[in-house]
C-alpha cells in the first residue's frame, strides 16, 4: 500500500522510437519540390535512415549524456608539456561521427547536396545541436579555400569525406578532417577590421607567423582553422593547422573554455597566437573578400539550425498536448491551446520553407540566384533566429510545469534558441547587410523580387505586403534605423510567397492572415479563430 499513491497516469509516453525526419511534412515536401524525382527518392531514403537514428532512444541518451558532461580543458600533460587539447565525453564523438558519416561535410560532392545536407542539417540540429557547430564550420570552410587551388586539393578531399577521425595528426595521415574559425577579438567583435593579431611574412612564399589572439574560436579540437589577421598589405585570411607537416603541435594556446549559456556540449575557446604558422588563403588585404562566402554558408546554417530547433519544439508541444488530458479533454483538442499549436506549427514551417529555399539556390548556383542570395541570406538569418527563441520558450510552456524540468529536454532546447542569432553576426550587423545589399547591389533587389513576384495574385495580402514593401523602399530617409523593420519585411514576403506557392492552403491563409494581414496579435496563439486549427496541427503532429 505504500506505493499506491506513486501510480503514474495522464502523462504522455516519451516522444522516441520514430523517424525525425519522415515525420515532418514540411521538410519531405521541400526535399522532393527542389530535387528531381531519382534523386529525391534516394534523398528520402537516406534521410529517413538519418531521422530513425535521430529519434531512436539511444542517440538521445547520447545527446543527454554529451549536454551534462562537457568538454574540459587539458592545457599540460602529466609531464608539464604544453598540449592544448580538449577532452569529451564518448558521446560527443559518437554523435558527430554520426553526422560526418550522414554527409553533413559533404555537400560539395554531389548534385542537389546543399538540399540534402540541409535536411540532415534539421533532422540532426534536434538532437543535440553542439555537433552541428563542427559540422557548420567544416561544410563552409570548403569555398574560401577553393580561392586557393593547391589548398583545395590539399584539404578539400578530407573535410568533404564521409569518415570522422578524431584523432591530432598531420592532415596527410587522416581519412577525414574538421574545420574550425577564429575571426572575432576582444575589442573588435563582429568588426573584423579592428583586428590586431598580426602576420609576419616568413621565408617559405605563402606562409606566415600569426601573433595574436582569438576572442571566440569554434571547435578548437578541429584539425584546421580559418583564421583573420593584419597582414603587411591589410586584413587577410589565413589557415592554421593544429598539428604540422612534421607531426609536431602549432603554437595554438587555449587560454579558456567559454562558460556558455547554451551549446554546452560544443567547445568554444579563448586562443592565443604566438609565432603560429599559417598558410595564406586567398591575396593579402583581401581576408573578408576571401572568407565571405564561408559566412554566408553559415549564416544559412543559421537558419536551418533555428528551423530544426523550432520543428523539434512544437514536435515536443505538439506531442505532449495530444497525450495530456485536462479537464475532460485533450490539451490539443482545447481551442485555445489548438490556437497556440498550430501558431507555432505555421511558423516553424515557414521557417523550415525558407531555409531550404535558400540550400537550392546555393545548389543552383547562377548569377540569379546568387543575387537572391545576397539580399535573401541576411534577411532570413535576422528573422528566422529571432523567431526562434519565443517560439521555444512557448513551446515549452505548452508542457507546463514538466517543460521547466532538464529531464524534458525543453530547456536545454531553450537555451539553445538565442544562439544561432548571435552566431555569424547578431541582428544589426544582419539587418545592415541587407542595406549593403540594396545599396552596393542592384541586381540583388531585382532577384528577390522576381522571388517574390511568382506568388503575386495568388493572395491579396501578400500582394498588399509586396507593395508596402516597395513603398517602404521608395523611401530611405532614415533607413540606417529602420533597418531591422526593412529586414523583417523582406524576410515575412519571402517566407509568405513561399508558403503560398507550396504549402497546403491552410498554412498559406493563416501566415498571410496573421503576419502579413494584421490579424494576428503579438504572442502566439493569436491566430483568427476561424482558420482549420486542426488541421494545422495535425499536419505538425510527429508520428511515432
């Protein structure tokens, strides 16, 4: 009798045992709308392969197990020596090596891989998105390097294959390589210009000694890094490896880990240069030209990572909702509960559209897409992860008091959410690169409106938000403080004409009614009543 009062009822099953990736319709439509039939078949199925290893039970007491137990600096070996090493917990490695060999590295290599990747990039940002930070870095690293061929060679084949090898050797003895970077310092942040760390010219042509120091330097177990420093002729990029020809250490020193609100399972470290060699990439004085196409690859991982943290909450939401019981019915069948879920599902598939939208165009390549990159990338990356956050947070207050407890995996997704706004540039230096874009770029503003353009008449309040958009536009008085208001627009048409274009009908009307047409109120579950919330749920619902 005296555990009679410890029987558990009216608590949902644990959301485990199912295909992350099957189950998320938004995501299956955008992989079969922007690949062709074959090799959307073989996506689907690889995909899906990815997804049952993301939802299995095992991968997410691995993702648990690599949140509690964090990295831990290693400075000196038993005998004194300097080794600047970063020790993990077993999990961390396993859950990387599964997102290496799911080809989250190697886009490059294959037609449609940015789509592809993307989707991986989603499913696998669900479990523990630590991992993905390595993975970012090392996919994006491959087009700065590309400025330099003999570098390309050199490296390419080994960020892009499939094999993790975790261990610190030279490159020519390891099946795969990571990559990490070092751009902000102290006093400079995201203004890279201000950068004091300096290159001296050594004997060997291309190569350098770095002396200096990094503020925030990402992964710093990877084998390689991109980094910027004052060379003779101005700012240029540079790549450091961790471990030299002759197998001995670079002068590479972690000072710190970072004590972060998020991320914990990730490494984020202080470094100090001194006499670090480096090989040159790209010309000297030209180290943003150089690296900015790698930004730009990370900043769309910005956005798919925020789109996988979204998907992953209002699956959580969604699920728990549909098992709780409170008084006398389903939390999901409460009307305004079902307001609040399928709020949060519209927005987590505009998010999840948008993002891959923008992996095709990176696949497409043209000059017109392209254009639409450079407008689309900031827009998107200031919106998206902006969004992100609340929508956790509400997410999580959907299980109530449970989704305030570590063992409901909620706050950990919580605190998460702030990171990919930060990342790569936090909103104002996003929001300002869309005005770069504008003003430096003609053609960009020319590709986004053709973008935007293949909806017009198919929804008068996007057609409504397009001219207002233009209107707006006509007139740049005082556009520098305005920007993150020209940003959020950009974003919401574009998330708007892709929605209406592509998503079932439900979900066009209630986006274009609730955050193009005004009706909408300012926090979640403001939804018009008279939308098919049902289905808007049921079409979020994950099945397991």
């Amino acid at each position: 009798m005296a555990g009679s009062t410890h029987t558990v009822t009216n608590q949902p099953p644990e959301l485990s045992g199912y295909d992350v990736y099957g189950a998320d319709r938004a995501l299956v439509s955008a992989v079969g709308r922007h690949l062709d039939p074959g090799p959307a078949q073989e996506a689907h199925d690889e995909l899906s392969g990815l997804g049952r290893a993301a939802g299995s039970q095992q991968v997410q007491e691995w993702a648990v197990q690599a949140d509690v137990h964090p990295p831990t600096l290693r400075t000196h070996d038993r005998f004194g020596n300097r080794v600047d090493e970063v020790d993990f917990h077993p999990a961390w490695h396993r859950l990387l090596g599964k997102g290496v060999g799911a080809g989250l590295t190697a886009a490059w290599t294959r037609p449609g891989g940015h789509v592809r990747r993307a989707a991986a990039f989603v499913v696998w940002t669900q479990v523990e998105a630590g991992t993905c930070c390595p993975l970012s870095m090392t996919h994006a690293a491959v087009p700065a390097l590309r400025t330099d061929p003999e570098l390309a060679a050199e490296w390419e084949p080994r960020l892009t294959s499939q094999v993790y090898d975790s261990g610190l050797r030279p490159a020519r003895l390891k099946a795969g390589a990571l990559f990490g970077m070092g751009m902000t310092e102290k006093q400079g942040g995201s203004d890279v210009r201000a950068n004091t760390t300096r290159a001296v010219p050594l004997a060997e042509a291309g190569t350098y000694a770095l002396t200096g120091h990094k503020w925030f330097c990402s992964a710093p177990m990877s084998d390689g890094f991109l980094v910027l420093a004052q060379a003779p002729e101005g700012l240029t990029c540079f790549l450091v490896p961790r471990v030299l020809e002759d197998g001995g250490r670079n002068v590479f020193r972690l000072q710190r880990l970072k004590d972060k609100l998020g991320n914990r399972s990730n490494a984020s470290a202080e470094v100090e240069f001194d006499g670090t060699w480096a090989r040159r990439v790209g010309e000297e004085g030209r180290g943003v030209r150089t690296i900015i196409d790698m930004v730009a690859a990370t900043r769309v991982d910005c956005v798919l990572g925020s789109a996988g943290l979204m998907r992953q909450a209002v699956a959580q939401a969604v699920h728990h909702c549909t098992y709780r019981e409170a008084f006398g019915g389903r939390l999901r069948d409460k009307p305004l509960m079902r307001n609040v879920l399928a709020d949060l599902a519209v927005e987590s598939e505009a998010a999840t559209t948008l993002g891959l939208r923008l992996a095709a165009a990176c696949d497409d390549g043209g000059e017109q897409e392209r254009a639409f990159l450079r407008i689309a990338v900031p827009a998107a990356k200031y919106w998206v992860t902006k969004r992100c956050a609340p929508l956790v947070v509400e997410a999580a207050e959907c299980l109530g008091g449970n989704g305030y407890v570590e063992e409901s995996g909620m706050p950990r997704l919580v605190r998460e959410s702030p990171l990919n706004s930060v990342w790569e540039g936090a909103g104002n230096v996003q929001a300002l690169d869309v005005l770069r874009a504008l003003q430096r770029e003609p053609g960009a503003l020319d590709a986004y409106l053709r973008e935007v353009g293949r909806a017009r008449g198919a929804d008068h309040r996007l057609d409504g938000a397009i001219k207002g958009l233009l209107t707006e536009l006509a007139d740049l008085d005082g556009v520098e403080a305005r920007a993150r208001r020209l940003a959020e627009r950009f974003a919401l048409v574009l998330q708007g004409s892709l929605l209406v274009r592509f998503a079932p009908s439900e979900v066009a009307d209630a986006f274009c009614a609730s955050r193009l047409g005004g009706d909408g109120g300012a926090a979640f579950g403001t939804l018009p009543h008279s939308l098919p919330l049902a289905a808007l749920v049921e079409r979020a619902a994950p099945v397991v």
